[in-house]
C-alpha cells in the first residue's frame, strides 16, 4: 500500500486547501441523498465534505491516515461525525451503510488497495446503497497540477473502472469523464465520476 502520510500532515497543517464542501460533494447532495442516513468518507482530508454532509442531516463516519488532520477534526467536537485515522483498504468493522463516499482518494492509492475497497463496497453498503466516486483520470497525467508531483498519484482509467464495479454486481447509475468537474485555481482536471448502486 501507497502511503504519503508526512506529505498530508505537512499540506493540512499548513492549511493550503480549500474548506468549502467540494462541487462533488454538492453535486451528490443535491441528486443522490435522498432518504439515506449513514455515511461513510474514504480519506476525509481536512474534513469539509464530511462536514458538509453532517450539516444535511447524515450520520458520517470519515477515515483518514492523516493523524494530524484526524486529531485537528476530532478536536471539533461535532454531533453525527466519527473521524477515524486508519487505512481505508480494510473496511471490515463497517456495515449497514447507505453510502460510501470517494472524493480524490482511489488515484491516491495503487491499484491493489483500490480491489481491496472494491471487493468490500457490498460487504459494508445495504442493498440499494451508493458508492460515489471522482478521481483523477488518464487524461488528466499529461496536465499541470496546483500541487505538483511531490506525492504518490495514479491516474485511472475509466472503461476500465467502470468495468470492475459492474463485474462486482453494481448497476452504474452515472459515469462522466471530464474536465470542468473540479476547477482550481488554474487548475481543471480531467476526472472521472461514477455512482453506483449496490443491487
């Protein structure tokens, strides 16, 4: 497994990134979380989707190998949320889910830890749950990034991807791959985003 805990302790200690809730997570919020209560974040970063997901009612449990980012969101004290430091590749203890939430995590792990979180997504969500994915994709190697190539980062591809959550008896509910999903600063990443339902 692919670890870059210093580089993310650094990055969330410094506070470089962003606490408005991600335009995916808005984008889910608004078309997909309808009735479901319980949630759970794969790699909360610093925490602002998750929070942003508390703030609309959800019972969130978020997992980060960040110790200091978990120890800084922990400190919070907020209803509804767990933070949680520890890899997000063994989801054993979870179940009875009604979403997994994936936001720029996959391409930040090899493609072994990815089978691993694919392999386990029906053990943890209820039937009919949702797994909501963005991560970067193939197209998105060749282009400029805010922060640069000092950190582990795959790129997926996307037929592919989509391929392996069908195989493992997921219906795709959604599957784009594109750029205006996520601008930053003078960044616009080629993505991809999937949701797909647990059947």
């Amino acid at each position: 497994m692919i670890t870059d805990n210093k580089y993310w302790d650094e990055v969330y200690s410094a506070n470089k990134l962003d606490h408005q809730p991600s335009s995916f997570a808005q984008y889910v919020e608004g078309k997909y979380f309808c009735g479901g209560m319980s949630l759970l974040e794969l790699g909360c970063g610093n925490g602002r989707d998750s929070l942003f997901f508390v703030e609309k009612g959800k019972q969130v449990q978020a997992l980060d190998l960040s110790s200091k980012t978990i120890e800084n969101l922990s400190s919070l004290n907020i209803k509804n949320v767990e933070f949680l430091n520890q890899d997000f590749s063994n989801l054993t203890k979870f179940s009875g889910l009604d979403y997994v939430y994936s936001r720029f995590t996959m391409h930040s792990v090899d493609e072994e830890t990815e089978e691993k979180v694919f392999s386990q997504l029906s053990q943890v969500l209820n039937v009919g749950g949702l797994f909501l994915m963005e991560a970067r994709s193939t197209k998105d190697e060749k282009l400029e990034k805010t922060f640069g190539e000092d950190h582990f980062r795959r790129y997926l591809d996307f037929d592919t991807t989509v391929k392996k959550l069908k195989h493992l008896n997921f219906r795709v509910l959604e599957m784009q791959e594109s750029q205006g999903l996520s601008p930053y600063k003078k960044e616009d990443p080629f993505l991809m985003r999937i949701v797909a339902q647990r059947l």
